[in-house]
C-alpha cells in the first residue's frame, strides 16, 4: 500500500546526526503537510512531527522535520540509544482521499 | 487526554468475519473522523478506512468492498468489520483518531489489537 518511499534501514553511532528520507508525488507530499510517526518495538505509533516542522509537546529539539517540494527529511541529532525505532512518513493524498504512509525506516543505534 | 482502547477476538478463522471495536474515553467522538490502520508481522502502515462522528465513511480501495466502519456515539465507540478473512488479514489493528482541523492526521492512537487469521 506504501505510496510514499523511504530507505528500509538507517544507523548511527551515538551522538551522531542521522537523516531519513521520505519521497512521494504531488497530490500527497507536494500538495499537503507530511507527519513523522515514531514507533518503538512492540509499542503503536507515535506522532514525532506534525505539519512538515512542528513538535508536539513533549518531543525533543533533537527531532526535526522539512520538507521541499514533493520529498521530506527527519533528521535526529545527538542520537542516542532510546532512538532505535520504526520511522513512518505520512501525508493526506488528494488522489486517493484518505492518508498514506512511507514503508517505515528501522534506525538502528550501533 | 483523549484515550482509544481496541477490543474483540485475537483469532478469527478463514473466510469468516473479523470484528473489532475501539472505545474513545477522556472526550468526545463527535467533530473528528476516527481511522482503522493495520500493520501486517513486520510490516508497515496500512490505512484501511476512516468514519466521522456522522456516520461518513472512506475506505481504502482495495479494501472496499469487504469492510464496513460504523459508528455509536451513544457509547463513544467506533467498530471495524472485515469480511472473508485470509491470513493476509493477520495483523496488528489499530484505531487512531484523525484530527482533520486544518490538515488531516492521526494525532493519537490505540494500542493495537493482534488478529490472526488461522484454523
């Protein structure tokens, strides 16, 4: 069902900056707000970013959101153990009218 | 904080019907949409259809024409049918709320419920 495409695997080394991307089309990624949901083992989802760039409370600085055109980035800085986690994109495709999701990304902290 | 909570049956045999219904506590059903998503064993998100507080429903193309989203706002609960299950139904459900303010995403999320699908 994944319409919108991320790398199935990332790693870093504590401390370091990782970046995982997500790219998609123009009726979901370039016409409307992507999200970031974080889903640690065995646990659901969790909203990590919210329309391209915001933080829900409670969220740490380390995490960050952009987006240009029809492709978005996370970024983690400061990696740290408790980041090893499944990585969704998501956005609301116009085509389709109901959201989508990208294959999920496992961040693996070395 | 909005809480949702998923229930029904862990096992449901093949060609039989999968039932499952989440219950919405700490606010109100109404003025959102509330949305099932699966995630197959190792799989990712698969979102499968959403419901206003309404009765307004949107499901998935390929899942169309065996799923059925229904809505009791009279008990703050929102259920999923899915008809003539195969093990390609076995996954974790989930029920999540769709905040459709401005934008429209899942901001909170049920725990998810395990169904296998076998004899």
């Amino acid at each position: 069902q994944s319409v919108l495409t991320q790398p199935p695997s990332a790693s870093g080394t504590p401390g370091q900056r990782v970046t995982i991307s997500c790219s998609g089309s123009r009726s979901n990624i370039g016409s409307n707000y992507v999200y970031w949901y974080q889903q640690l083992p065995g646990t659901a989802p969790k909203l990590l970013i919210y329309r391209n760039d915001q933080r829900p409370s409670g969220v740490p600085d380390r995490f960050s959101g952009s987006k240009s055109g029809t492709s978005t980035s996370l970024a983690i800085s400061g990696l740290r153990s408790e980041d090893e986690a499944d990585y969704y994109c998501a956005a609301w495709d116009d085509s389709l009218s109901g959201p989508i999701f990208g294959g999920g990304t496992k961040l693996t902290v070395l | 904080q909005v809480q949702l909570q998923e229930s029904g049956p862990g096992l449901v045999k093949p060609s039989e019907t999968l039932s499952l219904t989440c219950t919405v506590s700490g606010g109100s059903i109404s003025n959102y949409y509330w949305s099932w998503i699966r995630q197959p064993p190792g799989k990712g998100l698969e979102w499968i259809g959403y419901i206003s507080h309404i009765g307004t429903t949107f499901y998935y193309p390929s899942l169309k024409s065996r799923v059925t989203i229904s809505v009791d706002t009279s008990k703050n609960q929102f259920s999923l049918k899915l008809t003539s299950v195969t093990a390609a139904d076995t996954a974790v459900y989930y029920c999540a709320r769709l905040d459709c303010g401005g934008d429209c995403y899942h901001d909170h999320w049920g725990q998810g419920s395990l169904v296998t699908v076998s004899s």
